[in-house]
C-alpha cells in the first residue's frame, strides 16, 4: 500500500481514466516524486509538463496545506507530486529531482 493510504478514492475521473491499470484493471499504485514550491507556480509547471510527456500525476498538499490552498490559492507547504510507480523513473529523470525520488 501506497504511504498516501487509500489512494484509490484520490484519483477519479478523467484522471483515472489516465492513469495505467495493472494486469487485473486496477490503478498501478502511485509513487512520491517529490514535493514541489508553489512559487512562481513551479508545481503547476511540473504537473504541466509530466502530463504533457504522458506522465499522468496525482498532486496532494501535505499537512495543512489543502486548507491553504482553498483559502490563499497556495499550498504553503508545497505539492507533493505523485506519478505511477511504472513511469516513476522516467518521471524523475525529467524533472531532475535530487533526493527527493523514493522507488519503493
């Protein structure tokens, strides 16, 4: 089990529709990427640019940081950035991430 927990009540829709099914149609469990600033928009960017390679991503706000988001429109503790765990190596080397990559 994925350390988000239940993740599957997490991704829905069209993300889910995306996101790559294992040998019995399940949704592969996701794996951290890392946790990405809010500033000048970063995690957005990286988002943006992982979906347009084909990476789909689920981002989660650690701690308090939903709150935040609702409230100022900014997670003041950042996005934490999940992929699938089959495309999380490709994921990483796009975004250069350092230490921050866990394959578990």
């Amino acid at each position: 089990m994925s350390e988000i927990g239940d993740w599957s009540r997490v991704i829905r829709g069209e993300l889910y529709e995306r996101w790559p099914k294992d040998e019995n149609g399940l949704p592969e469990e996701p794996v951290r990427l890392g946790t990405a600033e809010n500033i000048n928009l970063y995690d957005e960017l990286t988002v943006n640019m992982l979906e347009a390679c084909g990476i789909p991503c689920l981002t989660l706000y650690p701690g308090d940081g939903s709150f935040g988001k609702l409230i100022l429109g900014i997670s003041g503790q950042g996005t934490d950035i999940y992929v699938p765990k089959s495309m999380a190596e490709d994921a990483a080397a796009l975004c250069a991430y350092k230490g921050d990559y866990d394959m578990e």
